[in-house]
C-alpha cells in the first residue's frame, strides 16, 4: 500500500522559520508534491520534488530524499497569509501515476 | 482564464438519495480528477479521467461512479447516500496526465460541500 505521514499541527511565530515533515512509503515513487490549502478554499501547487535535493522558491523551499523516503516543506520569515493546511502528496508509478494525498499539516501563525 | 468550476457549491441531501456534481475544467485540459477531503481523512482520490475514459480509479464502493464527456466536463454521481458520504468533493483539471508540475499540475476547483442528513 501507500503510507504518508504528516504532523497533523504545528504552530509557529510570524517572521520565524518552520520546517514541515513529509514521510512516505511507496513500491513506485514517481515524484512528490506539496499543496497550500487556506481553509474553506481550493488547494494550491507550491512545489514538486522528483530527484534529491533542495527546490527553493522564494520564501518556500522542499527537500527530498528518495532513499528515505522523507521530504520537508521550509518556510521562511513567515507570514499571518501562511495560516493554512499544508498537503504532502506522492506519485506512484506502479498504480498508473495515482496521486496520494497525506491528511495535512495545520500550520497556525502567531503575532 | 477561467480557473475549475465546480458545481453546485452546497448541497443538502438525505441519506438513500443519489447526488450528481459537475466539475468544468480549465479550458484546453483533458484530464480531470476527483477527491473526497474530510477532516479525518484528509483528501483521498476517487477517480482520473482523460479524453473520456477512465485512467485510474481510488478505493471507493461502487455508488461512487463518474464520467467525461467529448469537451471535457466531468460529473461524479453517488446513489444510495449514506451519512458519511458528507465531505467536500474536489475536481482537479490539468493538461497532461498523469498531472506534473508547474503548468503541467493539478488546478483545484474549490469544491462542492455536500451534506448527508
């Protein structure tokens, strides 16, 4: 089967940095995304992982290590905006590229 | 652009009944996907489909059921509602399948909240 485990909540300070964790378990891993949901709303891409290494996208970056089977959503000098539900997904090639979605970080910003 | 529509965006309905959603796609994606999103489960595929067939399909029972059709509109039906059909149903389009990154990704509508009592 598929395993993908997330924090289910994480609080941090606005202007701080804060590290969310993605693990996973899968026969075919074929690449790993990483959604913003604001609640009440459609999730949006923020970033794909498929080779090892660091995606740095402004204040975002996402790591991935294939070998164990671990990613991590950074971000930086947060903001109030990035109160918001944090979704780790993988691609799985031996299930006809099915994207998986883990439950979801719930990030909560202090002042 | 006009982004993935969904609708209805509410929808009450009593349990034994049949529900139909609609999910428009970005203009020029052929692929459509469906989720359910509960606060449980987080969000868990239901179907893919791409040039009106079915490319992939989640570990739902079978009152779960949907289509495309020739310009790419996709609806979900769900007969026989029980209680814990209640949940929020996101359709995602993109233009390739299986979806990729950037342009090539999923775009999510912002879903259709139906509630069974």
């Amino acid at each position: 089967g598929q395993n993908i485990d997330q924090p289910t909540e994480m609080t941090a300070t606005e202007g701080a940095i804060v590290q969310i964790n993605c693990t996973y378990q899968t026969s075919g891993f074929n690449g790993l995304f990483w959604y913003q949901q604001h609640a009440g709303e459609a999730p949006t891409f923020l970033s794909y992982n498929v080779l090892d290494g660091l995606e740095e996208k402004g204040r975002f970056s996402s790591f991935l290590s294939r070998s164990k089977g671990y990613s991590y959503l950074l971000l930086k000098e947060l903001q109030m905006k990035d109160s918001a539900s944090y979704l780790c997904a993988v691609r799985d090639r031996n299930r006809d590229d099915k994207i998986i979605f883990g439950k979801g970080t719930r990030l909560h910003i202090l002042p | 652009k006009a982004g993935v529509t969904q609708t209805p965006r509410y929808l009450i309905k009593t349990r034994g009944q049949q529900v139909t959603l609609s999910c428009s796609p970005i203009s020029g994606h052929r692929s459509v996907s469906w989720y359910q999103q509960t606060p449980g489960q987080g969000l868990q595929f239901l179907f893919e489909y791409f040039s009106e067939t079915q490319r992939n399909k989640g570990n739902f029972p079978g009152r779960f059921s949907g289509r495309q059709f020739s310009n790419s509109r996709s609806e979900m039906n769900v007969s026989t509602l029980e209680l814990g059909d209640s949940a929020l149903y996101l359709c995602a389009s993109s233009l390739k399948a299986p979806p990729g990154q950037g342009p090539y990704g999923y775009t999510f509508g912002s879903g259709t909240r139906l509630t069974v009592v």
